[in-house]
C-alpha cells in the first residue's frame, strides 16, 4: 500500500476512535509526526502516550485499520474521497487549529488539489429564517466577492436561509463553493436541498464536505461541531441574520477564537434576526458591514471598484415598453418602484399603498416574478431580484 493512501487509511481511523474529541488527534500527530506512526508503537506506547486515566486506552487497535480501508474503498468506488490533515492539499487555515480533525471527507467532481486550494476563503452563514433584507444583502455580499481581483471560495453549511442562498448566489457568479454537512458524506441534509448539493458537487472547485464518518446520522450536537469545519476553513466569516441564539453566531465566535475576521450585517434594534449580528457588533467581536464599497479589500480579495448596474426602473422599462401601453407600463413601474422602496411589502399592503384593485396588483406581481424582476415568497411578500 503507498504511503499516501496509508496514511489516509489510519486517519480515518484515528477519526473514527477519536472523532468527537479532535484534541486528541492533533496532540498525537504533532508528537508523532503522522497518522500512520500512532499505529507502529505498541499498545504500552500508545496508552503512556494517551496517560493513565483515558477512556481511550486499549482502543487504538489494528482491527480498526482494517475497517477504515474498507471504507476508504468504499469511498472511492463511488467517486469520493478523503484527505488526511497530514497531507499538503488538506487546508491550511484548517490544519493551523487546534481542534482540527483528522481529516475530511468529500464528495466532488474535482481532485481535492481544486476544492482545497490556496487563496481566500469566506464563510457566509447565519438563520435559516432569512427575512427579504438577508437573502438581498447575501446575494450582494457574494456578487461583490466574485468581482474582487482574487476571487474567493464560498463556504456555508447547506441549510435553508442564509446558507443556501450563499451557496446559489456563488454558483450564479462562478465563484467555488464548499457546503460542509453536519452527518456522513453518504448523506445529504437537509433532503430538500439533494438537487443543489449535486449541482455544488459537480461544479468545478466546488464540493460536500465533512469530518463525519459514513453513517453518521445529523443530530444536534453534530451541527455544533460542524460549525469549526466552516470557521476553520476561512479566513474571513460574515454573518448576515442571527437571532441571540443560533448556530450563525456559534460559528462566529468560533472564528473570533481562531484569530479570523469577522463580520455582521447590523440590522433594526427591535428585529429579532438582527439581535446576534448586533451584540456581535457591539461586543467588538464583528465589524459592522456598512456597505458594498470596500467590502472587498476589508475581506482581503484586493482593491477594485463595483461595476455599476443599469438602473432598476431603466431595465424594467426597456423590457415592458415595447409590449404595454402607457397606463399598463405606468402600472407595472408604479407597483415595482413600491416594492424597491418598501422591501418585504405583502400584496394587500401593495394594494393600499398603490390604490389599486387586489387583482390587478395580484396580476402585476406574478408577472413581475414570471419576468424576473420581483421574488414572492409564501407568505406573499415581495422584494426586487438582485439577480435579475
């Protein structure tokens, strides 16, 4: 067996005895040197090593070697893979923390020499009850990333709100894209999201990764733990809705004890998504995101100037003109210069504010959306499309 797949073989071992307590396997690999050199000394070795009182003496046998090597085959039949923390292509912010796994496993349709390359890394996270003014400002974060001079890699953790929204708008701008699953790599979580979890998968640079072994069910603890791989991976961590509790800010201050950046999109005293992003804030922890301008070199991707989109109204005009008389096109503008002033506006509020019957703003903002200027969610509340 070469020695890159052994050493690979007796991480995935060295994850599976001491896979929720990570602070055992870096302490014995930066005594050791490696993985593979755990596995040559003898049992007495081992356990003087691990000291007289641990849980873990006589556990560090051969017989889970050869479950790990079942494994790895296993993975990579499918097409998958695993990297070790000891190899030069797993990644360096990771490797540089101290509770660093033992490696991570992955899925992707690239080598992980592409998923794991050197250059900047953002972690984009935050609530999965994202408000209109979240996924708006989330979509704008990673557009102005993807017209830095270095273009980042996008990191998030897959779940509904803010991380998927990250996840999107990186594959919209070209940008990489790595979702880090809080249970095996044979797993995708949550089920909703199997479609853009392959779609990430199979874009170049991109992939599903974890430090979970095959079969590992997600429960709440798992999630916790999940939140250093994201943390660790990057450089910088930009949270854009948090309520005082919740896994956005774990990461946050997780990246905080790392020595990262991080940053926190301020929003209104009294909105309960914006309380975590505004103590982070307040408590020194986070810069304050206060615009677009500059985003990019505070990040570290390098100083450069937004290009400037075509106006909103101009754009709607162009595309209604040719198709609506004066009184249908002055409809349609009056309703979308509404909704652009008044973000998260739901259509009865729309029908009073605009003076209009119920079906004809009903009809008007289908049409928007059909077009791609407006999103509806379900709730009926309406915000301009970014993207379009």
């Amino acid at each position: 067996m070469e020695d890159i797949r052994i050493e690979r073989v007796c991480a995935i071992a060295l994850g599976k005895i001491f896979g929720y307590e990570p602070l055992y396997v870096t302490g014995l690999i930066s005594k050791l040197g490696s993985a593979a050199a755990i596995f040559d000394l003898t049992t007495e070795e081992i356990d003087n090593l691990l000291g007289p009182g641990s849980k873990y003496r006589g556990k560090v046998v051969s017989s889970v070697l050869l479950e790990a090597e079942q494994e790895l085959d296993w993975l990579e039949r499918r097409g998958w893979g695993y990297v070790a923390s000891t190899e030069s292509i797993f990644p360096t912010a990771l490797k540089e923390c101290e509770d660093c796994p033992a490696g991570l496993y992955y899925r992707s349709s690239s080598r992980p020499e592409a998923i794991f390359a050197d250059g900047p890394v953002i972690s984009v996270v935050g609530t999965r009850d994202i408000s209109p003014y979240g996924r708006e400002w989330t979509r704008k974060i990673v557009d102005a990333c993807s017209q830095a001079p270095v273009r980042p890699a996008i990191v998030s953790g897959l779940a509904f709100g803010v991380d998927i929204t990250a996840h999107l708008a990186a594959l919209d701008k070209g940008l990489r894209t790595i979702a880090v699953l809080p249970c095996g790599i044979d797993e995708i979580y949550p089920t909703a999201h199997q479609r853009i979890a392959e779609r990430i998968a199979g874009s170049e640079g991109s992939a599903l990764v974890t430090d979970y072994p095959p079969g590992t069910s997600p429960v709440a603890f798992t999630f916790i733990r999940r939140n250093r791989i994201i943390a660790g991976l990057s450089q910088s961590t930009v949270l854009i809705e948090s309520k005082a509790r919740g896994g956005g800010l774990i990461t946050c201050r997780l990246a905080d004890g790392y020595g990262r950046q991080v940053f926190a999109l301020p929003g209104r005293v009294d909105d309960i998504r914006s309380a975590g992003c505004n103590a982070l804030i307040r408590e020194g922890i986070a810069e304050a995101i206060t615009g677009l301008s500059g985003l990019g070199e505070q990040l570290g991707l390098g100083r450069y100037c937004l290009r400037r989109k075509e106006d909103f109204m101009t754009r709607l005009n162009g595309f209604y003109a040719g198709g609506s008389d004066a009184a249908e096109l002055g409809r349609i503008c009056r309703i979308a210069e509404i909704i652009r002033s008044e973000r998260g506006i739901d259509l009865e509020e729309l029908c009073i504010r605009s003076g209009l019957p119920y079906n004809e703003v009903s009809r008007t903002a289908t049409m928007l959306e059909s077009d791609g200027f407006i999103c509806l969610d379900l709730m009926g509340r309406c915000t301009i499309n970014e993207r379009k």
